[in-house]
C-alpha cells in the first residue's frame, strides 16, 4: 500500500505542498496555486490575511442581507436617506451606490483598521515566536480554550467558518451583479422569516 502522508488531504491525485505540513488550523493541503510562498513567514503572513479576510466575511456575510431587510426602515426612523441602491441592493462596487456613503464613515473606518493593524503588529512584536496568527487579544467572553486540543478545534471552526463565509459573499456579489435585485429578494427563504 502506497504511503499517501506526502499527498494533499484536500486534492489526493496532487502532492502535498512543502509548507502545508498540516500542523496549521484548517490545514488540508490545499494551495494548487503556491500562494503560501516559499517559506513559512510567508505562509504565517497568508494565513493572517486569510483570518482578517474571513473575520470580516462573516461580519459582511451577516450585515450585508441585514442591511437590505432594515436600512430603509432604520433611516426613516433616523430622518436619513436610504444607503441601499434604487433596485434595493446593498452597495458594493458591482451594485453601485457607495457614493451615498459618507466620506466620515470611510474615515472611522480606516482609522479602527489602522488602530487595529498597530495593535496586531505590537502583539507580533511582544509575543515573538509565541504569536498565533489572528490573535488580537479579543475575547471578552473568553471563548477560547487554555488546552493546546481545544485551541487548534477553536482555530479550525473559525478559519472554516470565514472560508465558508467568504464563499457567501462572492455569492451574494455575484447574484446581485446578474440579477439587478438584492439577494434577500432572490432568496427570500434564507432572509425572511415564515412567520
């Protein structure tokens, strides 16, 4: 019988890649295109990308379908004008629209990504070699396990679920962008609610 330790769990015809020793959180060896990079700092730098962009998805993954069902109702309540686009859709750079957005919004944005950016590079630069990628010191209800076996478990659903979320909004992106109307119209059986 063939030894398959040196094959990808992700794609079993092609040979696992180098870096992905499965060591990582969510890590099958999946990476046909070599995005890892060719040493481990690299593959630490991707893999920190990958949580932020994950993080982020599953906060949009949320908040885009929930801005459809309540944007207009919460801005009639404030006496502002909708944010949604003329046909209902969230704005994004396909749908239009982000040019109802205020330029003080994009500002507070930049700044708390900046701060948290700087916050992450201090926790980089304090833990050293004990640093985990994603780790922000965020967590005020201290969900994270103490026990290595729960950690990497805790590290796994997180990095699967922002992988799956982001999936959801190239989802959501790409239904929009073909059918003019706002995913909660497409799939209402998702976003509304039988009652």
């Amino acid at each position: 019988m063939a030894d398959n330790s040196d094959k990808s769990q992700a794609l079993p015809f092609l040979p696992r890649p180098k870096l992905l020793d499965g060591t990582m959180a969510g890590d099958v060896g999946f990476d046909p295109f070599n995005l890892g990079g060719a040493d481990k700092q690299s593959l630490i730098n991707m893999r920190e990308a990958e949580i932020k962009h994950g993080r982020l998805a599953m906060l949009a993954a949320v908040g885009w379908p929930l801005a459809e069902l309540w944007d207009r109702s919460i801005a009639g309540v404030l006496g502002l004008e909708p944010a949604l686009t003329s046909t209902g859709s969230s704005p994004s750079l396909l749908n239009g629209g982000l040019d109802k957005i205020e330029p003080d919004y994009w500002v507070i944005v930049a700044s708390i990504a900046g701060l948290a950016e700087l916050s992450n590079k201090e926790a980089k630069d304090e833990k050293g070699r004990q640093y985990i990628p994603g780790d922000c010191g965020f967590d005020p209800l201290n969900l994270f396990p103490e026990d290595a076996e729960g950690k990497l478990a805790m590290q796994t659903k997180e990095i699967k679920h922002g992988r799956i979320a982001m999936i959801a909004i190239l989802g959501y992106v790409v239904q929009e962008a073909l059918y003019r109307s706002p995913v909660t119209e497409e799939t209402p059986f998702f976003f509304k609610s039988l009652l």
